[in-house]
C-alpha cells in the first residue's frame, strides 16, 4: 500500500528550539561516573577527567543543553559539598539511587568544565526538597556574579575566577514527589520564593523553569500558571512510555507484538500531554512567552539482569529507536510552545544513546536517531499532513498511528540552496511502506535527495560491546519521481530521514 506524506512549504510555522534536543546527566548510576566522568588518573583515555569518546559522541549529534544533577537527586543535593579539593568533599549515601556512596568528585565546576568541552547550554537543578532559599541564592551567586561578593571569591579560591554564564536554571524537581510531595498550590507559593533570589546578575539572562506536571496532572499546570506563571520562562513536564504497567515493567528487549504496540501507543500519547498541557498554558499565556519544558522523556524499562536495580541500567533496542523518532517529532511539530526538551538520561541509565563498560563504548540506536534529527535544530517547521491506516491491534483496544512524521527547512550554509529535512517513524511491527513524499507550493524543482534509515533485523535488535553495528544509521533510497515528489521504501520498525535540496 503506498502512502502519501504532503509537506506545504508555504505553510512556514514556528522554529524549532535547538534545546529541543538536550539531554539528562544525573547522578545515578553510571551516568556521571563511569559514564562522562571517569578522573584526570583513569586509564580509559580523557580530557582532565572527562571520558573522550563520550564527549565526542555528544558533539557528533550536536548537542545543545545538559541538564544536571538531577532528577529526584537535586532536591537532596547541597552544592557546597561538590566545591574545593575533592580530598575534603562531604561523603554522602545517594538515598535515591542505588544506596551507593557519593563523594562529590563531580560538582559545580567538573559540570560547567563539561559543558564548555561539550559546547553545550548548562541547565541547572536546584534544591527546594531539603534546600533553603539561602543555599540556592548562593549558588547562583557562585556561578553567575563576577564583581566583589563573598561567593565571587570562594570560586575564585577554588580555581575559576570568571564567573560562568548559566543559561537555564530549574527551581526544584517532581516537587510533586521526591521532591517535597507538595500540593501544586504549596509548591506555587515555594515557586514564587525560591525564583526571587534566582538573580540576574550582569546581562546573561537566566531562563527560570518552574517544577511542572506529571503526567496528566492538568491541575498542577493549571496552579503553576495562574500563581506564578509571569514569574517563570518555562514550566516543565516529565512523562515516561512503558509496556503495560508501571509496576510490571520488564526488561528493554522482553516484549512481545502486543507489547510493541502497547509501547508506541504510549509513545504517541506524549502528542496528548503537550496538547492538553500546552491548552491549560494558553489560557493564562496565550501568546506562548512560557516554554514547556520537557525536561524528562523516554522509555522506562525494568533494569538488566544481574545489574544494581537503583542503576535503572537498561538495554537499548529499535523499539526505543522508533520511541525517540515519534517523540522528537512530535516536539517539532509543537515547537511552538515545546522549547527545551531532555532525554533521560545521557549515558547508562534507562533510554541512554551511550552506554559504556570498562573502556569500551556503545552507540545505541537512539544515539543514531539523534544524528538523523539532528538538522531539525534551528530549523523551520512546516506543516505536514498525511493519510496512513493505524497500525496495532484495535481487536485488544490498541490503536496505533501509522506513521509519525515532521518536516523542516533551512538553507544550507555552504551552497546557499534550500535544505528540506523530513523525519518519519514507522512505528508498524510488521508492514513496510511505499511512501511518496509531496512538495506542495514549491515553486522551483527538486534537485536532489538522500535518505538514511535506522532499523534492526528484529524489533528488540540491540547493539553490543562485542558488535556494535546492528542498528546504525545506513544509506536508504530516496528518488525523484516527479519535480515536487520523492519515494522511498520505509522498513518496518524503521525510522528514516530523507534530505532534499530545491
């Protein structure tokens, strides 16, 4: 059956927000240690400390913010344990994750050391759990003032006299759960304080994120925004897909068919949750000034055999490829309102695009999807539409999308021409597709096309230590079949990004 994308190039929507595309580094697991940070004195080849094939396999999918350090971690995190010589760092118990020993090697300046390597935004985590307003006062002091203060010259102590510029800083984390368990009008008033000592020092403003929904808690939004919504540029939003249940999680690769389909139907529901969230915002912000945030997406999956079950070390197959394909564009296509966005999380813990053992490396298939998304960043959105049948089992009530597609435009730096940028997901388990790509009002002929595709042999195909290359970004078929159409034969459980030039 052939399927028919259209993409209207007179119908120039919003930009699609770089930070979009923004990852999650907390401290849990092996995502921090072990994973971007291995020590100055390891073996495993690095840059002062920083593990070097991870930092480039970050820059090679261009990546734009890292948020960190947490998670359900930064409301019971102190800053001023992570500053000074690591040989006098407070030792901790990290509660949360694995009730394993913390020490507080990697702090505030270890990050903003990564981000610079990175050449990425640094977005921030603060503590309101078990934090005082004091304490986050200070720490923007101690990363954002350059004049005479006290804080100013504690850094300065510690080896970094000019002082950092943070460009995103989120006031709490799920203060709705391990972050305080507050009422949403409880944590609107802790909002409202908290932000105030949030300053601005010098020009580099700081884009304030107030701790929002989760999941379809449309209330919690609705508080945020009616008491503290001129107070904010953002307000977040977390939501994780899983199979059927969230206590009967199984592991990322131990699904059946149905299982499959119950996964991209919870994939698709995150296009619900912005929708809904982003009509709540619009009632109280209707010119779309606050962002929504979201600031932790992706797959959760029971952890691996044999692995530290507070290390929510995960497997990562095509299914999450498809996953990452259907969520990035469904942040495109909402790039509107959704600016910020951050898969979770960054190396070794749960949907990762790295994961690592020892000294060796792996690149997931979602790292793969994230470099052929990558030249959505920046770009403009174009409206798309299509006409394709639903895919899963409607006999057992789940319904799928056929596919998930957005559209972008921008003009190539070298040559000066045009560059069209089409992203679809084929979240069907079985049934390959004939797909004739459309260009509506374009004025001048296409010139040419490429294509590439991200699949597996299976469903749940991986990649290893040992073999690296079963699902990688390979060459795909794109022709012209027409001055305004291009064709291409999408796999199953395949995501493609076919490139055009006119």
């Amino acid at each position: 059956m052939k399927e028919t994308i259209i993409v209207d190039t007179k119908n120039k929507k919003s930009t699609i927000s770089r930070d979009i595309y923004g990852h999650f580094s907390e401290h849990l697991g092996r995502c921090i240690y072990g994973g971007f940070w291995v020590g100055k004195d390891s073996p495993i080849p690095n840059i002062n400390g920083y593990r070097k094939d991870v930092v480039q396999a970050f820059k090679d999918i261009d990546i734009p913010n890292l948020r960190w350090p947490g998670g359900c971690f930064a409301d019971e995190y102190h800053w001023k344990d992570g500053i000074g010589p690591k040989e006098n760092r407070k030792r901790m118990i990290n509660t949360n994750w694995g009730g394993v020993v913390e020490d507080n090697s990697f702090g505030t300046h270890e990050f903003f050391g990564l981000c610079e390597e990175l050449g990425c935004k640094p977005y921030v985590c603060g503590n309101v759990g078990s934090g005082s307003v004091q304490e986050m006062d200070e720490w923007i002091e101690y990363i954002t003032f350059s004049g005479e203060s006290p804080m100013a010259k504690l850094r300065e102590q510690n080896g970094h006299k000019e002082a950092w510029k943070l460009s995103y800083f989120g006031v709490g984390n799920e203060n709705w759960g391990c972050g305080g368990n507050m009422r949403a009008e409880f944590y609107a008033d802790q909002y409202r304080r908290y932000q105030t000592f949030v300053r601005q020092y010098g020009k580099d403003k700081i884009f304030k994120i107030a701790g929002g929904a989760n999941v379809d808690d449309y209330h919690w939004t609705d508080v945020l925004m009616r008491e503290a919504g001129r107070m904010m540029d953002g307000l977040s939003l977390h939501y994780y897909t899983y199979e059927y249940r969230w206590e009967d999680k199984r592991s990322a690769t131990d699904f059946d068919k149905e299982g499959w389909n119950r996964i991209m139907k919870n994939a698709f529901r995150m296009d619900e949750l912005v929708r809904r969230h982003g009509e709540v915002m619009d009632k109280y912000d209707p010119e779309k000034r606050v962002s929504l945030v979201v600031d932790e997406w992706g797959n959760w999956f029971a952890p691996e055999p044999g692995t530290n079950p507070g290390f929510l070390y995960q497997q990562n197959s095509v299914c999450d490829a498809v996953v990452a394909g259907i969520h990035l564009n469904i942040f495109n296509n909402h790039s509107d309102r959704v600016r910020v966005a951050n898969l979770a999380q960054a190396v070794n813990v749960l949907q990762s695009p790295v994961l690592t053992e020892g000294d060796k490396i792996v690149l997931t298939p979602t790292w793969h999807v994230f470099h052929q998304y990558k030249g959505h960043q920046g770009a403009q959105l174009l409206g798309t539409s299509f006409a394709s049948p639903s895919a899963g089992l409607q006999e057992k009530d789940i319904i799928v999308p056929g596919l998930s597609v957005s559209a972008s435009e921008k003009k190539d730096e070298k040559t000066g021409k045009t560059k069209y940028l089409i992203t679809v997901a084929n979240p069907d388990v079985d049934t390959a597709k004939d797909i004739e790509i459309g260009f509506a009002g374009l004025a001048a002929s296409l010139a040419s096309a490429e294509a590439t595709v991200v699949t597996g042999e299976k469903m749940n195909s991986i990649n290893t230590f040992e073999k690296g290359d079963n699902v990688v970004e390979k060459a795909l078929a794109a022709k012209i079949t027409d001055a305004h159409t291009v064709a291409i034969s999408l796999p199953a459980h395949a995501v493609a990004a076919v490139t055009v030039y006119a």
